[in-house]
C-alpha cells in the first residue's frame, strides 16, 4: 500500500498551528535572544517549513515541534509549532524536560521511534488528555545549535501502515540537521544585525539606530495620534571623573550607566540608545510627558543613589567605589505638547531633527538650572 503524501490526509492536518511571536521574543536558543521585531515572523516561518517537509515525507497524523529556553519556562520544554486536528490544544502548552518520550529526546539528544508508546515508561499522557488525542506511535529527534539540544520535533500516529519504520528514523534525523542548520543561519543573522545596532561600550543601542527607530516610532505615531516621549540625557561633571581617573575609568562608568538606565527603564517597547560621548536617549512610545519625566527621575535619581565601579577591575585594580562623583541632567520632549503635533509633516527628517531639538535643549536647561534635574521641552 502506497503511503498518502501530505496532501491526500485530512486537510484539517496541514494546517500548522505556530505560537504568537510575542511568546517567541525572548527565546534564548544561542544568540537568538531577544531579536530583533522582524526576525520573529521569519522564525516561525522556519518552524512551518520543517514541519511541513517532515510531514510531506514521513505522513503523519500530527506532529509539532518543541522549544526550550522561553522566558518563564525554566526546565520546561514549549510547544511553539504543531499540525493535526487538535494542534490549537497543545501549541503554547509546556512539557517539564524530566517528563515524556519528547522530554528524554531533548535530555538525552537522540532519536526516539516508537510503535507502542503506552507501554514505553518514558510515555506522558497527559498532553493526550489535554487535547482528547490518542497516541499510537511517535518519533521524535533532537533539534540542536552546534552540539546542544534546544528542542524536540515529533511525529505522531504514521499514516499508511502500522507505525513508524526505520526509513522514517534515517530521515527525521536528516531533516532535524536541516532545522538546525536553518535555525543555526537564522540565529547568525540576527546576532550580526544586532550587533550592526548596539553600542560595543555601553551594550545599549547605538545613535544610527536611535536615529531609525526614531522616524519608525514617529510615523506610527503620527497615524495613531498616541503620545510619544524623548529623553535626552547628559552626565555632569563626568569630565573631572575623566581626568581624575582617566579614559579607562570614564568608559567602565559609561557602560555601567548604561546598564542602569536598561535596569530602570523596564517599558518593553522602549529604545535605549548611546548617543555619544557621555550622552543618552530613551525613546517611550505611548508616553504622555507626565510618563515621560517620572521615568527620567527615576534615571536621575538612580544615578544619584548608585555606587558606581564597586568591584575590583578584571584588570587588578580596586573597587572605586564612586558615588555622587556625577550626576545627569535629563531634558524629556513630548510629541503631543510640542507645536507642530497637529500638523502632518511635510519632511519628516526635519521633524525629527526638531522633536530631538526640543529634548536636547531641555536637557541643557537642566544644566542651566543647577544640573542633576529633569526639565521637561517647551
């Protein structure tokens, strides 16, 4: 009997279930931490692909694909992709590592071919139960980046004869070096644009990409009428932290204060950014200036309370131990209090030169006014 390719089984079957990119943002599978917004649709569009090749060369009832590393699933593997009738049921539910034929393929990193799984010890019934399944056979291969599993692919219920065979194992296993190699590129990717993004001091954002997110985050903007909040930051006096201490010092302090305003500032969406120098920007999307200036005294106020170089270098010198050596002087802007707000821009590079204008000059009059404030645009 000649096995029905993917097409001839229930059309209910093919359609492949994935998890919210949402879920997807923190996944920490080497170097995919945190991507960048547009690598997460090209992510499941991988996990769509693979179980779309597995299913079209090994028919099957149902199967899915397993991630570890999400955020708040330690020890926990997730279901982020899954065809067959009830793939809805499972896609987002979690599997503790410790439990299942998937959960021992991910410990152990090799294939499980199962014909009989309810008399296997290893079998977890409890995704059955969740969603009114029944298991007759499984297989199931390790998904890994360079030699480490960070995930499982399963296959269920063989279609077109009586479980799996040994064929369909030699397989699977070729087409999980094809997913890990797709995921493995992916990953390259996106770790090498982040880089191209980031301040190599600070770890923050850097000013070519402030500049961009920028304009994005003022068109959207402009089409929702929502508020939007700039904070230009300045440190004080870091020049004499400079000459008392020197460059190297001056540069620890600046990476550790752009740790600190990543510390602080928790707002998902928002934009931390070096903009050189001792200067930094924060872009808030959907904040008033009310918003806008809290979080700026909250950055201020951190800085003013923090106890900066508390540890010994690498480099054998000792903790410093700076504290009030320097302050910040925070300009916020508004995109709803400023003058141009209710008229569409006619060049939008002017508008942004001007939006950051408004910040800038804020935050110098901070300086003005006796440094270590925050001083909201006018």
């Amino acid at each position: 009997m000649t096995s029905p390719t993917r097409s001839e089984a229930d059309p209910a079957a093919t359609e492949i279930h994935t998890l919210g990119t949402d879920r997807l943002a923190g996944w920490s599978g080497r170097r995919l931490e945190r991507p960048a917004r547009d690598e997460l649709p090209r992510l499941n569009e991988v996990f769509r692909e693979i179980l779309w090749t597995a299913n079209e060369y090994i028919p099957s009832d149902a199967g899915s694909i397993c991630l570890g590393g999400l955020p708040q699933a330690d020890d926990e593997l997730v279901y982020v992709a899954a065809f067959g009738k009830r793939a809805h049921a499972i896609t987002g539910e979690r599997l503790p590592i410790t439990e299942g034929i998937t959960g021992r393929v991910f410990r152990e990193g090799t294939v499980a071919m199962i014909n009989d799984p309810r008399s296997d010890p290893h079998f977890f019934a409890g995704m059955d139960e969740k969603s009114d399944y029944h298991t007759r056979s499984i297989l199931a291969a390790p998904i890994r980046l360079d030699k480490d599993p960070v995930g499982v692919i399963s296959l269920v219920n063989r279609l077109g004869m009586d479980g799996f065979r040994e064929a369909d194992r030699r397989l699977l296993g070729v087409l999980c070096g094809y997913a890990s190699n797709s995921l493995l590129n992916l990953a390259d990717a996106a770790y090498h644009r982040e880089i191209a993004r980031r301040d190599n001091l600070t770890g923050l954002r850097n000013d070519r990409f402030f500049h961009q997110q920028l304009r994005v985050e003022l068109e959207a903007r402009e089409r929702s009428g929502a508020d939007l909040s700039l904070l230009f930051l300045d440190l004080d006096r870091f020049k004499r932290v400079v000459d008392t201490h020197g460059h190297l010092i001056g540069s620890q302090v600046l990476a550790e204060v752009g740790q600190l305003i990543a510390r602080v500032v928790t707002q998902p969406d928002a934009t931390l950014a070096r903009y050189g120098g001792d200067e930094y920007v924060v872009i808030l999307p959907g904040a008033d200036a009310a918003a806008g200036v809290a979080t700026a005294e909250s950055i201020r106020q951190a800085i003013a309370d923090t106890v900066f170089l508390s540890e010994p270098g690498a480099d054998g010198r000792p903790a410093l131990n700076l504290k009030r050596e320097f302050s910040a002087s925070i300009g916020v802007a508004s995109y709803r209090d400023c003058s141009f707000a209710t008229h569409p821009p006619a060049d939008w590079k002017t508008r942004q030169r001007d939006f950051i204008q408004i910040a800038d000059e804020a935050m110098y009059r901070a300086k003005r006014e006796g440094k270590d404030r925050v001083c909201a645009g006018r």
